[in-house]
C-alpha cells in the first residue's frame, strides 16, 4: 500500500509539472507574450504530441491575424506618400510658363516626389524587418557580438553626415562589452537609436555613446543634446507609426523605428528606457550578458 500511495504521489507530481508547462505556454501566448514549448523537457509523448499540436494552431492561427493586420496598416500608411506623388505628378503635367518661378515650381514637385518615394521605400524596408522580427519567438544563431566594436561601426557609417551637421561624438565604453546575440537585429536596433539621436541633435551639438556593466548586463546608452521628449509623447514612444516632427525640418518618420528595438531587445531579454536629461535625451538598452560579459580585461 506504502509503494502504491508513493508510485501515485510521484506520478500526480510529474503529470502536475507536466501539465504546468502547458499551462505557463498557454497564458503567455494570450497574453500576447513570445513563448516556446520546451518540447525536449516533456517526457510523455501524448503530451508531447499536444504540445507540438498547440504550437502548430498557434502559429497558423497567429499568421493569419498577423497578415491581415499588416495589410490594413500598410494600405493606411501608403495612402499619404501616394496622394503627394500623384498630386506632384499631376501638376507637373500640366503645362507651366517658362519663368524663374515656374521652374522653382517644378524643381518642388520633383523634391516632393523623390521626398515622398524615399519614404515610401524606408516605409516597406521598415515593416518588412519589423514583421521578421515580430514573428520571432527566439534568437537564431546567436553569437559573442563585441558591441564597442558595432558602436564605432556604426558611428563610422554615419561619419558624413556628422561632419555635415558639425556634431561632436563622446565615447566611454568599457572594456570586454560582449553580448550574445544575433548581429543582423542589434546593427538596426542601435542604429535606429543612432538615427534618431542625429535627427533630434541641433546643428553643432554633441552625442555621447556609452556601455557600461551593471550586475550581469551590459548597458548601451546613446544621449543627444537637443529638445526634450514632451510628457503625453512617453506613453507612445514605442508604439507603431507613432513618431515627433524632426525640429530640423518638421517632418516625420515612419514611426516604426523604436517599435523594432523594442522587439529587438525583448528577442534578447533585454530593455529599452528614454529619458529626458538637463539638456537632451538619452536612448538606455540593458542587455543580459550573463557570462559572456568579461570586464576585468
């Protein structure tokens, strides 16, 4: 009777934690949370089996809203950029009298299309590495990735146009700064980061690139001097197509480059935080590191 009460005992527990994973599976993905069944830790091949079923509606299930939802938001977000190619291309078209200040006229138009084409194409190039992205539930390939190294390669990338806005580059970065993770995902996380500090940064300002260690992650902070982020703008920050007129020019992004860090640094459990400074803005990525962080070299 003892060996049958303590056979049963250990069953109920191994069926509990069995059934647990399951169940942890199923919260997170309605909650809209990435989650992997860990398949290989599920002894029993009938749940095995359901689990792969699980993970198999799911994925049917999530393409389907997902491919839907991404063409509602594309057709709304290309009707603007359309609309000033065709009236450009209209007024062109006609015909217009041979002054100075028709062909000021028509150098505009042609600003405007190329203006509008340009955002049309980072538009697309945009939302196609966000849904890569959105779609991903883990890392592929991750490997040591020397981020000193991808700071200053990026900010070489980007060196004409820092002489040409006259900016001054700070860098503190500590020593032995390795992550693992995918390459690809975090050169466009940082770099829109990059972007966004050079868009909002005045004429003669100053960017300031920094890692530091704290606990076992690895910190990146990008600050720019320019204006501060207004208080109803935080709440949106990262949300799609959402984006703050550039004081340069006035105009907008395509609001989708923040959304795709985010997504970036979720995919390596990290976190994204911008804050306002005393005269700026600051971009602050914590990335796990655990022992791939070596910082006494």
């Amino acid at each position: 009777m003892l060996l049958g009460l303590l056979s049963g005992a250990i069953f109920s527990w191994w069926l509990s934690r069995e059934l647990r994973k399951l169940r942890e599976y199923a919260v997170n993905v309605s909650q809209g949370e990435r989650a992997v069944i860990p398949e290989s830790k599920i002894a029993s091949g009938e749940l095995r089996q359901l689990a792969q079923a699980l993970e198999s509606m799911r994925t049917e299930l999530d393409g389907k809203a997902y491919i839907e939802r991404y063409i509602q938001t594309l057709a709304h977000e290309l009707k603007s950029p359309l609309a000033g190619i065709r009236a450009a291309t209209e007024l062109l078209q006609s015909p217009l009298l041979q002054t100075p200040e028709s062909d000021v006229q028509r150098l505009r138009f042609i600003n405007n299309i190329d203006s509008e084409s340009l955002r049309l194409q980072q538009l697309i190039e945009r939302l196609l590495n966000l849904a890569l992205v959105e779609q991903q539930q883990t890392l592929h390939d991750p490997k040591p990735i020397d981020i000193n190294a991808l700071l200053d390669e990026l900010l070489d990338n980007q060196t004409a146009r820092i002489i040409q806005q006259g900016i001054q580059v700070e860098r503190q970065y500590t020593q032995g700064a390795v992550v693992n993770g995918e390459l690809f995902l975090l050169r466009q996380a940082i770099n829109n980061l990059l972007d966004n500090a050079l868009d909002f940064t005045p004429q003669g300002g100053v960017i300031a690139m920094h890692t530091d260690q704290q606990h076992n992650r690895l910190l990146i902070s990008i600050a720019n001097q320019g204006e501060a982020i207004p208080d109803f703008a935080f709440a949106r920050l990262t949300e799609r197509f959402f984006s703050l007129p550039r004081p340069a020019s006035g105009k907008k992004s395509t609001g989708l480059g923040l959304n795709f860090v985010q997504e970036v640094v979720g995919l390596h459990n990290g976190s994204l935080e911008l804050r306002n400074t005393s005269d700026g803005v600051v971009a602050l990525l914590s990335i796990p590191c655990e022992l791939s962080c070596d910082f006494s070299t």
